[in-house]
C-alpha cells in the first residue's frame, strides 16, 4: 500500500486548521481566567477595603482611648 502524497495545499490547510484550533483554546483559555479573576476580584476589592477600614478604626480607637488591660 502506497501512501498518497500530500499537496502543498492541503498541508497549508491541515497547518490553519490545527493553528486556528491552538487558537480557540487558547482565547477560551484567556477568557475563563479573565471571568474568573474578575469575579474574585470583584468580591476582594471590596472585603479588603472594609478590613483596612476595621484596622484603622481600631487603630484610631486605641489612640485616642489609650490600651486597656485585659482584666478591666
């Protein structure tokens, strides 16, 4: 059994194909971690500023009302 020899056309056109394919998955890859980073982030940005407000509230509460003792 011979084996047919291939065009250089239809190599180009197998070569686009597999590049177009690499391509796709790539570009869901980029968008899955894009979506998924934005979703984290938009629940983060959030916590995070209200824990750096916590801290700065207790901070200033120390302060101005001095360090009590842990018995009184």
């Amino acid at each position: 059994m011979t084996r047919r020899r291939d065009t250089p056309g239809a190599r180009a056109r197998r070569a686009l194909l597999a590049d177009l394919l690499l391509a796709a998955a790539i570009a869901a890859l980029a968008l899955s971690l894009a979506a998924g980073l934005g979703v984290v982030g938009f629940f983060a940005l959030p916590l995070l500023l209200i824990g750096l407000l916590w801290f700065g509230a207790e901070r200033a509460a120390r302060r101005l009302f001095g360090r009590r003792r842990a018995g009184v």
